[in-house]
C-alpha cells in the first residue's frame, strides 16, 4: 500500500467530531455504486450534488443503465469490469437485488481493499447480514441498509432528491466498527435521508407488511385478470388479460395493481430472503378477507360504513409522514454528532479543531 493511499485510509476512517473548514487530501477517495437502476442512480446524483470532489464509479450488467447513469452525472465513469470496480473502492453501495448482493460478495471478497466500507439498499436485511457476517473478509466492514423508498410510478427517471427526508434504515453487524457506522451515516446525512436503526429481523417482519405484501396482493389481482394465470401455480405461457376484464379496467385498479420496480428480480430475491414473515402476513390477510366477506354478507349498512370509514382513516394516517418524537431526537443527534458526513471519512481532513470547552458553531464544513 502506497503512502498516499494509506492517509487517504486514515483520512476516511477517521471519527471527528469538529465541524469546520476542510481541505482535500493528495488522493481522491472512491465511491462505487453496483447497480445503477433508479436507487443506484439517485443516490449517484445525490453524491455527485453534495460532494462533487468524491470520485463516484458506476457498475452495472446492463451497459445501458451505465450509459444513461454516466449522461446524467450520477457517476464520474463507468466500470465494466466488477473486480476492477470494487477493488479500488473505498465506499461500495450495492443497488442490486438480495440475491445478487451475495454473489457480488463472493465474486470479489478477495479484491476489496483494507478498510473498505461496505453498504446495501436491499429490501430484506437478515440474510443480507447474514452473508455479510459469513463471507467478507475482517479488514471490510459492512452496514445493512434499506431506503423507504418507491415511487407509484415504476419507470420514475433518477433524481437527487428521491431520499430527501425519507425514512432509511440501517442495520449493522454488531462487529461493524464505529468508524464504519459513522461513514454510512455521513453518507445518509449528505443525501437528506432521516436514519432510522433498526434490528434486521425486525425490520424483515415489518417491511413483510408494510412492503412484500403489497407486492404479492398486486400479483395476485392481476393473475385473477389473466386468462392464462388465473390459478395459483398455473403455467406461465402467453399471459395476457382477459378482454372481458380488460375493458373494464381504469385507475382504480391500476393504483391497487402498482409496482415500484420493473425488474421481477427483486421481487423474487424478496421472497428468497424474506420468506417465512411474506408467509405469515399472507395468511393473515386471508383472515382479513374472510372477515369481509362475512361483513359484506350481513347486508349491514352501518357495518359497510364503518368499514370502509375506518379504512379512509387509515388510508390519510399512511399518507403523512410518519413523525415519532423519539424518533426526531435521535435523528437530530445522529446530525449534530456526526453532521461531518463524508467530509474526514471521504479523504479530507480538518485543518484546525476547535479549543476544548467552545460550543459547535453547527456549521457544516465545506
């Protein structure tokens, strides 16, 4: 390892606290994104806006994500090779579906350089750690992440702002050292996101109903439409509307048939990794239905009303931001304690720290 590349490893593991005027070191510090769909390329542009000094590298199979990534700025340039990409990182963001984050893992454990820091946006987080936990090796630190993201519309174009004040959660390994933990908060900070820890199991349950459902009801709505894949299980062949359905269909029924991806790969990967709470939450629906089924049966108006008042309700609570106090207080620590974000963790480094005992001017560095 050259002197220069070994203070650009000091400079980003480094933890302080001081906020105040930066320089840039000798050497760049190197950010890459594998993956370069919306996610990918959001968070590319975002980078690039905040700290356009950092050297952002793009990967993706596809050469034309990577073309169009590299068009609208979200990555300095494109690399094609995967090794090549992941070896000279210093950030790695994995934008790729579960099941491809283990592959990765294992393509290019053996070329991550020391003190690389490893992040993911995956939508189920135990068997992603778990992996992590297994395969990387132990001068490489890892931190489980899943922005709360989605638009309605499935072919959204990238943009800088797609995690502004959005809930994103990260889960740690319990052997992710602070310094590590501390980088993706930076990174998190510098796009806008609200952090949210959460234990990766937890999450996986929740995120199984609140996410994975909905995914799930959309197939099966839309398979009770097809004329081909109207059972569970049923070949694929030639799918395709019933015309009698077909005609009838409008907005209503798109927006409750919606998908934040058009890559069935994730949606498989989610039930590769997340199987057993999709499972539960599926079983629990069918109870939810036979409920109303046994509602509409009654002919009761009242009961009608009521049901469909109490799901209105629901419906304007889920629409506003989530706000919880605690919540808030600890989003603004994790700001005010490591508001640095990528400044010294990214390859700068402070000129001059404050004297002992003066308050923070809660001014951000350069």
């Amino acid at each position: 390892m050259t002197s220069q590349s070994s203070a650009v490893k000091r400079s980003f593991l480094r933890t302080d606290y001081w906020r105040g005027k930066v320089e840039v070191s000798m050497a760049r510090a190197r950010v890459t994104i594998i993956g370069l769909g919306l996610v990918g390329t959001s968070m590319g542009l975002a980078i690039r806006r905040g700290k356009p000094e950092l050297e952002v590298v793009g990967h993706d199979l596809n050469p034309d994500a990577s073309k169009r990534a590299q068009k609208l700025g979200a990555i300095e340039k494109s690399e094609w090779n995967l090794i090549n990409a992941v070896s000279s990182a210093d950030l790695l963001i994995l934008a790729v579906p579960a099941m491809a984050i283990k592959e990765v893992i294992e393509l290019t454990k053996d070329d991550m350089k020391e003190g690389l820091v490893i992040t993911d946006t995956a939508g189920s987080k135990g068997e992603v750690l778990q992996w992590a936990r297994d395969l990387l090796p132990p001068h490489v630190s890892f931190v489980g992440g899943d922005p709360m993201v989605g638009p309605r519309d499935s072919q959204a174009a990238p943009q800088a702002d797609l995690f502004a004040g959005v809930t994103y959660c990260i889960s740690p390994l319990p052997t992710t050292p602070n310094e590590a933990l501390q980088v993706v908060i930076g990174l998190l900070n510098l796009i806008g996101a609200r952090v949210y820890f959460v234990d990766p199991h937890e999450h996986d349950g929740y995120v199984g109903l609140a996410d994975h459902l909905s995914f799930m009801l959309s197939t099966a709505l839309l398979r009770m439409t097809s004329s081909s894949a109207s059972k569970p299980g049923s070949p694929q062949g030639d799918v395709r509307l019933s015309a009698d359905v077909h005609r009838m269909i409008g907005p209503t029924f798109l927006r409750s048939a919606s998908f934040s991806s058009i890559d069935p790969k994730t949606y498989r990967d989610l039930c590769l990794t997340n199987r057993d709470n999709i499972v539960r939450w599926l079983a629990a629906f069918r109870e939810h239905l036979d409920g109303l089924s046994e509602i509409v049966e009654s002919n009761d108006p009242k009961a009608l009303e009521k049901l469909f008042d109490d799901a209105l309700t629901l419906r304007a609570s889920a629409e506003q931001p989530y706000r919880d106090a605690d919540l808030e207080a600890e989003a603004h620590t994790i700001r005010t304690t490591s508001g640095f974000g990528l400044n010294e963790l990214l390859g700068f480094r402070r000129r001059t720290p404050p004297e002992r005992g003066k308050p923070n001017s809660g001014k951000r560095g350069a």
